[in-house]
C-alpha cells in the first residue's frame, strides 16, 4: 500500500473515523518490550483516526499456510493518539498465532481486523478515581485507559497496580515510570513474584493479596476496579475484593480465554422441568448433555465434557464456529460468521443458544 505524503495523511480535517468492521490495516513498526513481548503497531493506507473505547479489542485475521486463523488482541495503545493503533503480544508456549506474529510480521505487512469492540473499558464505567490492576501481558487493557487518562489530563486519581514474574517481565516499564512522574495522580505499584540471580529489585515481592492491596491502596472501595491478568490471578483478586465488602457493581474484568461468567447457562438443568430441557449432542464426541433452554451451545459443550475452541465470547472472532446438523437454535453474533457460512449451517457457539433438542457435527 502506498502511504499519502504525511502532510495529507495527517489532515485532520479529511481524516474519517474507524467503526467495529473488517478493515485491512498495515503493520507500521514492531517494538520489543520484553524478552518475549512484542507491541505491533498499524495504520490504514487511507488517512484514518482510530478511535474507540480505551480497554477494547480488535481480532485478527490471519492466512497462516493454507488456514485462516482468528485471534482476539487488546488495543494497548489510546485513542488520545489516534492516527495508529497498537497491539502488545506475548508469545504463548506451543501458541499457534502468538508465535507467528512475532517470528513473521514486519513493518510493511497487510492483515485483516475486526473491531475494535468490548465491553471492558473505562467509558462506560466512569469515575474519578480508578484502581488499574493487572497481571502480566494483562496489562494491555489498563495501559490502553491510563494512557487515555494520562493524555487527555482527565483529572481521574488512577493507582496501577502491576504484577509481573520477575522485573525483566515488567511490560511498558519505562513509560509507567515516566507517567508517574509526571502527574500527581497516577501512583504506580509493579509486585514481582520473585527475582532470578543478576536482577535488581527493590519492589514488593510475592503476590497481590488483601494485606497488600490495603497498604498500596487503603481507599480501593472508593475505586471503580478494572482488572485483567491469567485466571488465577483474577480468581484471587475477586475472592480478597468480595471478602473486603468492595461493592462488586464497580469491579470489571476482562478474561484472555475462558470465565466463568462465560460458562454459566441461562439456567442450571436442576432449576428446569424435565420436559424443557433440551438434549444437545456431539455426534463426531459421541457426547450428549441435558440443558436448559437458552443455554449457550459453547456451555452445553463444557458441560458435555467437549471442548469447543473460544476465542472473544463475543461473536466476532469466529473460533468457536461448528455445524449443525438438526434442531432449532437462535445466534446473536458480532460479525464473526458470514451470511454462506449461517447458509451451509454454521453458528458461533459462544453466542448461539438453544430452544430445543439440536445435534453439532463436533
Ligand atoms: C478479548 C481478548 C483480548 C486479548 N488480548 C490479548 C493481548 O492484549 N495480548 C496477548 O498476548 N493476548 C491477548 N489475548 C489472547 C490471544 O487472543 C491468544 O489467545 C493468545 O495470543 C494465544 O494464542 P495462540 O494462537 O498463540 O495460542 P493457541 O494456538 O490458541 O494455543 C494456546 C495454548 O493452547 C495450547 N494448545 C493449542 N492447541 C492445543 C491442542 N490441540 N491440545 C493441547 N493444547 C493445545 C498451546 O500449546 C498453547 O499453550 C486476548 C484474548 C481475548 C479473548
Ligand atoms: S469465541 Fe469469538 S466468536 Fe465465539
């Protein structure tokens, strides 16, 4: 693609508006944050302001050999500096895409997004004082709302809390550093849960638990929470918050895979009439389960003990999609599915319900 010169690019005054869609974008520059943490940084050959809501995502489509493959990532940087935007990567263990962004994109490089959309961001949650906690590469929604907060001088009070596994995992380190030196507001607290031989750290050490959080943050009930790191992580926030009396309406959270929320049905099979329940069965398992009307098929899955690939639980990443083979269902998705794929019988199975006894080719 063939980039305007910079004096038309960054015309404000022609410059359109991105929306939740599929765009092509290119990859503008790659920076490494950490030994195994890349941000990817893109633009649009046309001039473009990538706003959107700071804490939201984007999916990637990638042609990885003869496959497609859809990933969600964070938007980690903010729409305050609206005419790129950039994702912050970690590689995953045996991770199929984690990998091959960092082995393969350059600058240069065309792919495929869709979004951004989500519900994790700060706002919609307003508030004046704000508790930004994550843990490791977690730390991409709450960068993306402090550097928000940060550049727009909003006037929020922000504690960041970060936890990270040894201080050369520390993500974004020297912009947290500088950003809380440089406004009042913004007070930083980085907990490494150990240091190996040749690192120097004077931080708090372990984990973040009740103790702790009362010492960095003796006022976190008068905070809206946003919170996202592994599950683990985000288990035992919520458990000390709930045994604290924190009013849990003002905690938010956002998971990189699997929730619970994502896996409670619209009701338990226990609570139902017998003769409501609906039977979902995986004819390629061999696996059937009885379960309430409005249950997710993704939910009836796990419950089958079948596991179906999920992605963003939203509808528009595309990696929960499976056939069916016969029964009524009903699909509210976010553009993750075309209109060929409902026609040869495809749904998302993160945001397809049932309404009676369906079969899945899975
Ligand atoms: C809303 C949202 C936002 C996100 N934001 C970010 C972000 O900002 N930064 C970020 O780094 N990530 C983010 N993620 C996570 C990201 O989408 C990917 O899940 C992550 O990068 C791993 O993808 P992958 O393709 O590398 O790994 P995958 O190929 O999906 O594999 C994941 C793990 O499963 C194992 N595995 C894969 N297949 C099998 C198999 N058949 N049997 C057994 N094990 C298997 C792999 O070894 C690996 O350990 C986000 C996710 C969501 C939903
Ligand atoms: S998990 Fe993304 S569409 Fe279902």
């Amino acid at each position: 693609m063939q980039r305007l010169s910079s004096l038309d690019y960054f015309n404000p005054v022609n410059t359109q508006t991105w929306a939740n869609g599929r765009h092509q974008v290119r990859c503008l520059k790659v920076i490494q944050e950490t030994h195994d943490v890349k941000t990817f940084c893109f633009d649009m050959a046309q001039p473009m302001l990538f706003f959107f809501k700071p804490g939201q995502f984007i999916t990637l489509e990638l042609a990885i050999g003869t496959e497609t493959v859809m990933r969600s990532y964070t938007i980690s940087s903010a729409p305050s500096i609206p005419y790129s935007f950039s994702i912050t990567v970690k590689r995953v263990a045996g991770g199929q895409v984690s990998n091959w962004l960092h082995d393969n994109l350059q600058s240069g490089d065309s792919l495929i997004v869709h979004g951004p959309i989500g519900q994790f961001n700060c706002m919609d949650f307003p508030a004046d004082k704000v508790l930004l906690l994550s843990g490791g590469v977690g730390i991409t929604p709450v960068m993306s709302m402090a550097r928000w907060l940060f550049n727009t001088n909003a006037g929020v009070d922000m504690a960041f809390v970060h936890s990270a596994r040894t201080p050369d995992d520390i993500i974004y380190r020297a912009e947290l550093d500088y950003m809380s030196t440089r406004i009042e507001n913004f007070r930083l607290h980085v907990i490494c849960e150990k240091t190996l031989t040749g690192q120097a750290w004077s931080g708090y050490r372990g984990y973040l638990n009740a103790d702790l959080l009362q010492i960095i943050a003796p006022d976190f009930r008068q905070r809206e929470i946003f919170c996202c790191g592994p599950a683990v992580y985000m288990n035992a926030v919520r458990a000390f918050l709930q045994a604290s009396d924190f009013d849990m309406s003002r905690y938010h959270e956002e998971s990189f895979g699997e929730t619970a929320a994502n896996l409670t049905t619209a009701e338990s099979p226990a609570q139902c009439e017998a003769e409501a329940l609906c039977r979902v069965t995986f004819r390629e398992s061999g696996k059937s389960v009885q379960v309430a009307p409005g249950t997710t098929l993704n939910a009836a899955a796990l419950s089958a003990g079948v596991t179906i690939p999920k992605a963003c639980g939203m509808g528009i990443c595309g990696t929960c999609k499976v056939r069916v083979l016969d029964g009524q269902t009903e699909m509210n998705h976010n553009g993750g599915i075309s209109e060929e794929e409902v026609e040869e019988g495809y749904i998302l199975s993160c945001c397809t319900t049932v309404s009676g006894n369906v079969d899945i080719d899975y």
